[in-house]
C-alpha cells in the first residue's frame, strides 16, 4: 500500500488543476486571458510547489515556480486591462 501524506495530495490536486485549466481552455471553455485560467493555473503550481518542499526536485520546482511567476504577470496584466477599459 502507497503512504500519502497531505502534501502528497497537494501536489496530485496542483497537477489535476492545471491539467483541467489546460483543457478547458483547448476545448474552449476557458479564455487563456481569463481571471479563471490564470487562478486555476497560479493555484495549481502552488500546490505543487507546496508539494515539492517535503519532496524536492530541482527541474520541478523550477518549472513550478516559473509557471506561478507567468500565472501572477497574467493575472496582474488582465487586471490592468480591465482597469484600462
């Protein structure tokens, strides 16, 4: 039997929500410049950033990390042009 722990979850349920953001916005549900793209994709990384603190891997945290970064630019810039409108 596999032990998970609650960050174990953390990242399983980063992953899932970055997947089904990925998909939403392929099958056209979601606007990749959308509020709810954005904070499903920031959400998700940092889940999986959590995640990779009791389980380190250095490719992941990067790419983690990196994908957070963009996810908050995208989120800042949407509501910049929000603003401007």
């Amino acid at each position: 039997m596999i032990s998970m722990h609650w960050y174990d979850w953390a990242g399983l349920l980063g992953v899932a929500m970055t997947l089904v953001a990925f998909y939403m916005l392929q099958a056209g549900r979601l606007r990749g410049d959308g509020l709810s793209y954005q904070l499903m994709n920031a959400l998700g990384a940092f889940a999986v950033l959590l995640s990779l603190l009791y389980a380190f891997n250095l490719s992941a945290f990067v790419l983690e990390g990196l994908w957070l970064a963009i996810s908050i630019y995208g989120i800042a810039r949407g509501r910049r042009l929000r603003r401007a409108r």
